[in-house]
C-alpha cells in the first residue's frame, strides 16, 4: 500500500472520528423536553455534614436528615454541605453549576471546597468518571458569592456519568467556612442565586429547566441555610409530610431542627442580632432562569465554554484535513 493511500486513510479516519466527537458536542445544545408529572429536584443546604456521603460502590449516595440551622460563635468555623435529591428516574448527572450568596454583610470566608471526592460527592461515582472543577475563584473566598462550576469531561458523553438507577441524591459540594471574629451576634443566612444554578445532564441541558428545582436555602419557607452567631438557633420549623403541596419532593430526606453545633456551647445574645436575610421573608425561590432570560441556559458558563473550545478544534481539525486532501488530489 502506498504512502499516500495510507495518509488518505489515516485522515479520513481521523475525521471520522471528529466528526462523531462533533456531533456529541453539538448535542449538547438540543432543547430538553418538558417532563410531565415530575416532583421537583431538591437542591439545598444541610448545616450538619453528618449522614452524607457515598459508600463509592456502585450503590446510591445517601443524604441525612437535613439540618437547617448551624450555632457557632464569632471566629468559630463550620462546615455545611450543599447536596441534590429526587435526581429522576433515567436521567443522568454530568456537571453542576451555583452560586452560594451569604451576604451582605460578607460575614463568613470560604476557606476549604470539596467536590471530587469519591467518599463525599455524587459526581465522581462511576468509575471512568473524569471530573474537571472549573470553579474560578482561589481560596479563601472572603466576599461573597462563591461561584461553583463542576462538570464530568469523560468520553463518550453519559457513558460514565451518575446515572439513575441507582443514584438519586447526594452531596454535590462541602464546604468549610470561616465565620468573621468581629461579626455582631445575630441570624444570618445562606442563599442561591437562582440565576446561575444548573444541574447539568452529560449534556449542558440544565435538568432545573425539565423538572423544576426547588431550592432549599434563606429565602425558602421555611428557611434552610440558617447560621446562628452568637446566639441559638430559632425553634425549628415543622415541615409539611413529603410530597403535600408546598413540601419537598417525596425523596427528600427528613429535616431536623436542632441546630448543628459547631464549636464551644454557646450562650444566647441579647436580641440586637443583625438579620442578613434577602429577598422576602416568606418567598419561595422560583426555578432556575438563565442570566439572559432566554431560554434557562447560562451561555457563559465555565462548562459551555470547555465546549465552546472543543467543538472550534474540532471545526478546525476537520477545515485542515479536507484542505490537506485537495492539495494531495491535486498534486496527483
């Protein structure tokens, strides 16, 4: 066979398979079609650690009952996580994307992140799973938001992706933060921005976009996310049975409402406490919209923008291999 027969091939091969890979990534960009008779994602904080994480053998994650409210003190540290259940039936799990908001006034630091441990996050269960954390911030995160981009970059797409059955929940991200020394004693609060969140597909069809999420945070009634400097935490909530109307989906994990101590015991503070609680006090968080307010996408995502490069070396590829096959033709 001569060199150039086997050139040809070698090229024609090698478009071959951009084209495939190609193709992969512009399915990437299909609208997904709305689910009917879907209960909600849930997507939120638990300020105890406690009862989460994966056995990391090939069984589901599990999430504890999910506390509410963490006490410390000023200068204390603590830890919350921030976890996803109810993921539906027959879909799969390849990315995530949030934004955690805990002020004004910026009262804590973010000073250690957990989102590719095999014993802690859903996200890398699978074996041949090839998490790429794209978050762009160093730590420590001393102003808020922190920003928080996770995605699966195995090939093929969805092959080694978290798939349900048999997961369904889990930890997406853990969190160590930092609690300012000089904060007054007071209730303050985590939240997300709803803007940002995406709880990706191995395509970057946000699955908040199918089945709706309800997010679990300050803003939520009733509230989630709860820190208690310097004083206790408020009498818990009751929370409705799962599955009534206004309640977390029938997958959640019970919620408790004794506060998650961190720290020394704490003796309560006068009631001059700050309030760091945005948006209405009883509002429920609407589902994920996209920053643009098109079509629920955030088309400036870390994530999308792995994509955006991978599929130009791709065009690129194949623009320079049909050129290289014209001048061999024409030489010939």
């Amino acid at each position: 066979m001569s060199n150039n027969v086997r050139v040809t091939r070698t090229i024609a091969t090698g478009l071959t398979l951009a084209t495939v890979l190609a193709a992969a990534i512009l399915a990437w960009g299909r609208s997904p079609e709305t689910a009917g008779g879907q209960e909600p994602m849930i997507f939120g904080y638990d300020m105890d650690i406690a009862g989460n994480g994966c056995p990391n053998d090939g069984t589901d994650c599990s999430v504890g009952p999910i506390d509410v409210c963490a006490t410390v003190n000023p200068g204390d540290s603590l830890q919350f996580d921030v976890f996803v259940q109810g993921l539906p039936e027959g879909e799969a799990l390849g990315g995530w994307d949030a934004k955690i908001v805990w002020g004004p006034p910026d009262w804590l630091d973010i000073v250690e992140r957990t989102h590719v441990s095999t014993s802690v996050n859903v996200l890398v269960q699978t074996p041949g799973s090839a998490p790429l954390d794209l978050s762009p911030q160093q730590l420590p995160v001393v102003s808020s938001p922190l920003i928080t981009s996770v995605v699966d970059m195995a090939l093929p797409i969805a092959q080694y992706d978290e798939a349900n059955p048999p997961y369904t929940q889990g930890v997406l991200g853990r969190y160590r933060g930092q609690v300012a020394a000089d904060i007054e004693p007071g209730l303050y609060t985590l939240t997300f921005d709803p803007t940002y969140l995406n709880i990706l597909r191995p395509t970057p069809e946000s699955l908040c976009d199918t089945y709706g999420c309800e997010l679990l945070d300050g803003v939520h009634a009733p509230q989630y996310g709860l820190v208690a400097v310097g004083q206790d935490c408020p009498a818990g909530p009751t929370t409705p049975e799962p599955g009534a109307e206004g309640s977390p989906a029938a997958t959640a994990a019970p919620m408790t409402t004794a506060a998650a101590t961190v720290g020394p015991a704490i003796t309560p503070a006068p009631a001059q406490g700050t309030t760091a609680t945005p948006g209405p006090a009883n509002a429920s968080t609407p589902a994920a919209a996209s920053s643009d307010g098109d079509d629920g996408i955030d088309w400036g995502s870390p994530i999308l923008i792995v994509a955006y490069v991978a599929a130009a070396f791709v065009g690129g590829l194949a623009v320079a291999g049909i050129a290289y096959l014209a001048r061999r033709g024409r030489r010939a």
